[in-house]
C-alpha cells in the first residue's frame, strides 16, 4: 500500500460506491475545515437517482459525511447509504458554531 500524502484535488471525479457495491455519485468537491486541516465531507453530483429519489432533483448534489468513507483508492467506498436512507437514521451534518466576536 503507497503510504504517500495525495493532494485532496485527486479526489474530484472519483466516483463512489457503498460497501455494497451500488454507485452513489461522483465527488465533486471537498467539504474542508480549516482549523482542524481536516476533510468533512465529500460533495457528489452525477447521482445515482435511484439511490436520492426525492431527495436530490436537477443539478442538485449531496454532500456525505467524510466519517462514511471507508475506503478511498481508485473509487471511495463508503458505508451503506442506502439503508440509511431507507430506515431515515440518516446522521445530520453537524456545523460549527461561529465564533463569537469580543465587542
């Protein structure tokens, strides 16, 4: 295994499968925090509209949870989407509070 640091660009267009084999999208960009210099999310577009039917419509993408992702190599593998999906225990994507200023 190449232990080597990627860039996170190499990241975009790969495409991204569940554990159990079902393409869920492609990777469009790269949801970042800063501060932690940390991944969050991965933004996908060319859904499958199977999987989002209802949920994602047009051009409109989804953005998973970088904690999904079990496996990134030629494709990203993530957790099973689709039964979180289906029995609706779909995590919410948690934000960061924003900072307070001092007045």
């Amino acid at each position: 295994m190449n232990a080597a640091p990627e860039e996170i660009t190499s990241l975009v267009g790969r495409e991204v499968y569940s554990n159990n084999g079902m393409f869920v999208g492609e990777i469009e960009d790269v949801r970042l925090d800063l501060d932690a210099r940390a991944v969050t999310g991965l933004a996908l577009a060319e859904l499958n509209h199977e999987l989002f039917a209802g949920r994602a419509s047009g051009n409109t993408g989804v953005i998973v949870p970088y904690r999904w992702v079990r496996a990134v190599g030629d494709v990203v593998l993530v957790n099973d989407v689709i039964e979180r999906l289906d029995t609706g225990t779909e995590e919410p994507e948690r934000e960061s509070e924003p900072e307070k200023q001092a007045t």
